[in-house]
C-alpha cells in the first residue's frame, strides 16, 4: 500500500511538473556554433505556451531558411537594418568557422535572410520605424504579399495569436546598406558613401500568453525609456541585453541598465561579439564574464541550441542549468 501511495504520487508531481513546463516560454538561441555563445550570435526564437514562434534577429547565424533548427515561424522582428542583425550574409550551416570568427559565407543581399526566412516560412515581418515600407517591397519583388511586412509603432501594439507585440525606442543607427537597396539607386549611394533612410532603430516588448513580459533591447545605449516605460509600464520580467562595447551599452553599462533600470528577474546577454565560451562555460575575463560579475539579476548563457523555459514571473524552470 505505502509503495502505490508512493508512485501515486511520483505520478502526480510529474503530471504537474509537465503542466507547469506546458505553461512556459521556450527560449531558443540559435548561433554559430552548438552549445556555445559566440561572437555573431543574436538570433533567438521564442515560443509561447499557444505554439506561436517568433524569429528574433535572424543576422548571420542562421544558415538562411532551409535550418532545421528554425521549424515553423509565424512572425520575424527585426530590431534594425545593419547587416549582422537583418541578415547580409549567413553560415552555410552550424559550426563552420571559430566561435569568435564565425565563417558567415553565403551572400543574403539584396533580399537579407530575414525576407528569404520570412518567404520560405510564410511568416509575418513585425518591425517598427520606417521599416515596414522596405520589407514590403521586398516581399512583393519575390511574389509574396506586402501586407505581410507589418509596423508596430512605439506606444501601439500587434497581436499574433496570443502574442502581443509593441516596439520601444532604442538609441543605435538605423541605414538601409546600398547593397540591400540593390540597382542603381544602391550604386549612387555606395558611390556617394550613404545609406538609405530607414528611421530609428527599436527594441520590442513582448507579452506571452501564460502573462511574461519580455524586453528585446536591439542594439542600444541607455534610454530614459529603458526605466519609464519598460520597466514602469511594462514591467518586463525577462530582458536580452546587448552587451557588447563601442557599437553598443558596454557590459558595466548593460548591468546598470539591468540592476537599476529594467530590474527584470531573469536576464540574457546578447551581441557580446566575442568567443564568450568554451565547451558551454563563460571564459573568465570577457566582456560577458563582467556583466555576468556586475548583473544582479539572475543571468542566462544563450548557448546555441539549448531550449530554456521560463514562466510568467521571468524565472528559468528548465534548460538553464
């Protein structure tokens, strides 16, 4: 009797550890290199508890729109144009390359990667800004429907199944490449050293159906909003935080930023554009070692290929151990 009582409920706690993982966000970063954080990465998908999967900052190291490691995509974001975020050029496929050196060979442009993914899967482009209008007539010149590239203005939200979406401000460069541009408009630019108007740069809250609220910072410095609006409004549980110096907030900066003004419960450094690991562990003294040292919050590797779970309070239920 006592060995049934036990099994019974062995049987109940599983139950309710699988309902309790079924009412997560999977959180899927899919770099260059498997099992590692690596110097190009950026691309994550995200999964909501409804099966919904959103493509984050495809950039170059998803090997274009045939990767089984993308499976269905509903919706692409894309924080802004330059060519590591949108995709210029991609891997052929994983692990090509070093960790810190990535061989990114396969030419994207004009199209990028994000509207190759987009076409391939029949998936949405949700961005903010003036970048809406590019993706559009990107989509129409390969036969797929404009309408397809849809715009999330800051202060407004989009909703994909049960996903809301909203852009917020971030403070980076924005300019469409002439070799995104193409023909001869994009020869005259590149001659005249210019790049096209593509309006600000964003970041992205996302609100999942189990309630988390996530902050995708794109690449940024430290904005007033990072606090007011994210933070205070949004109350964002789980942040990705570009980490990475000179193009963006520097790793003492990124935990400032965390610790002070997003204050999210869990968080996930990105765009360190560094070998940050070695056989899945942070090398000590890189830029990702200090802010792991500097964030006050707890602080997850985006290894490539591992599947993290988190649930509606930002906290890590699975996968990031």
């Amino acid at each position: 009797m006592f060995r049934f009582v036990q099994y019974s409920l062995l049987a109940l706690a599983t139950v309710f550890a699988s309902q309790a993982l079924a009412d997560t966000v999977k959180v899927t970063p899919l770099g260059s290199h498997d099992g590692e954080f690596c110097a190009r990465d950026r691309a994550m998908i995200f999964e909501d508890p409804d099966g919904t999967r959103i493509l984050y900052d495809a950039g170059m190291t998803v090997a274009g729109p045939n990767d089984p490691r993308l499976g269905k995509i509903d919706a692409v974001l894309v924080s802004h144009m330059h060519g590591d975020h949108v995709g210029a050029v991609h891997i052929a496929s994983v692990n090509q390359g070093e960790c810190g050196s990535p061989a990114a060979t396969v030419k994207a442009l004009p199209n990028t990667s994000s509207v190759d993914i987009a076409m391939a899967k029949k998936a949405k482009i949700i961005t903010g800004s003036e970048m809406p209008k590019f993706f559009a007539s990107k989509l129409k010149a390969l036969g797929g429907d404009p309408k397809d590239s849809q715009l999330v203005r800051f202060g407004a939200s989009h909703k994909l199944n049960g996903v809301t979406i909203t852009t917020v401000p971030a403070v980076h460069s924005n300019g469409i490449a002439p070799g995104m541009i193409g023909g001869e408009l994009g020869d005259m630019l590149h001659a005249a050293g210019l790049s096209g108007y593509a309006g600000p740069p964003t970041g992205y809250v996302l609100t999942f159906s189990n309630g988390l609220v996530v902050y995708l910072s794109g690449d940024t410095g430290m904005t007033a909003e990072q606090e007011e609006v994210v933070n205070d409004y949004y109350e964002a549980k789980l942040a990705v935080m570009n980490i990475g110096d000179t193009y963006t907030t520097g790793p003492r900066e990124a935990a400032y930023v965390i610790n002070e003004m997003v204050e999210p419960e869990s968080v996930i450094p990105s765009h360190a554009n560094e070998a940050a690991t070695k056989g899945g562990k942070v090398i000590a003294g890189t830029r990702t070692d200090l802010f792991m040292q500097e964030s006050k919050v707890s602080t997850y590797l985006p290894l490539s290929g591992r599947t993290m779970h988190f649930d509606a309070r930002g906290r890590c239920k699975k996968g990031c151990d």
